[in-house]
C-alpha cells in the first residue's frame, strides 16, 4: 500500500478564516455599540477591517498564527462591544475551523484509490482508471470518465521509489 500526501495548493484556509472571521468582527464592532463608547467602537472596527486586509502580511512578516491573531480579535472585540459571547464564540469557531482543515491523502492499494478528504473518502476501483502515473512528485490520476488529477506531492512527508510505485500500477490498470 502506497499514502501519499498532498501539498495544499489551495489558498491558505488559515488567511480565509481569518480575514472572513476579522470582518465578520469589524462588522459586529460597528453594530453592537453603546453611545458612551462611540469611538471606541469606531476605532474597532477600523483597526478589525485594516487586520482583516492586511491578514497576509500579518502571518508572513510577523509570524503571528491563526490562534493569536483571532484571540487579539477576541479581546478588541470584547472591548468594542463589552460581549464575552462575542469574542467567545469567536476564539471556539476559530479553533474548529482549524482543527477542521485536514490535508488530503490518496492511499493507493490492491484494493484501488482511496482520497481521503475532509468531506468523504470516495474509494475508487481499478476499473475507473486509465493510467496513475508518479512522475518528479507530481501523481496523475487519470480517469477513463475524462477526469485528470494531477496532485504535488509532499516530498518530505511521502518517500516512494518512482520505478516501483509505477510498476505496481499498472500492473491493476493493464489487467
């Protein structure tokens, strides 16, 4: 049996939870205000959608992760709104939406291929392939209904002799 990582060529689902999450909180700042508080809130909310834009930034150069970044949000949001189930609900979603995020494994077996993905784990049989091919990290996954998945490989998760993982496969596919 073959498992194989993926690398996550899809936008950082850590920027989009945070920048949606920042808004969302901009957002709530502006809205739920008293009128004691007024600029505090409109300061919030400015300082929220200015973290929410520059997220990217924020991660990089700083090197704050998604936990700590959103846990600032939390406190500036209670500040703003004086709600702890604001900033509650907040810091939980957070650590959800991360412990979520699962990266993608193809196990590839006499069985056929497993893709195992956070929303399934659809098991395919030889018979629907056409080729499977592992070429300088690059696995092609070519199905006969037209459908090619060509997926990068994580080189330092997944050691796998090219010749032999080949071998393997067509050996089902040619059968």
């Amino acid at each position: 049996m073959y498992t194989f990582k993926i690398k996550d060529n899809s936008p950082d689902i850590n920027v989009l939870i945070a920048r949606s999450l920042l808004a969302l909180c901009g957002i709530l700042s502006l809205l739920y205000h008293s009128n004691h508080n007024y600029y505090i809130n409109i300061t919030a909310s400015i300082v929220l959608f200015i973290m929410a834009v520059w997220v990217n930034k924020l991660f990089g150069q700083f090197r704050l992760n998604v936990s700590l970044l959103l846990c600032i949000a939390a406190v500036i949001l209670f500040i703003a709104t004086g709600s702890l189930a604001f900033a509650a609900v907040l810091v939980v979603y957070s650590l959800m939406a991360k412990k979520l995020h699962v990266k993608p494994i193809i196990n590839i077996s006499t069985e056929g291929v497993n893709i195992i993905k956070l929303f399934g784990k659809p098991i395919h049989s030889w018979i629907e392939f056409n080729n499977i091919i592992l070429k300088d990290n690059l696995l092609t996954l070519d199905f006969k209904n037209n459908k090619l998945l060509q997926l990068n490989i994580d080189e330092n998760d997944t050691l796998v002799n090219e010749n032999k993982f080949n071998t393997f496969c067509s050996g089902f596919i040619n059968v």
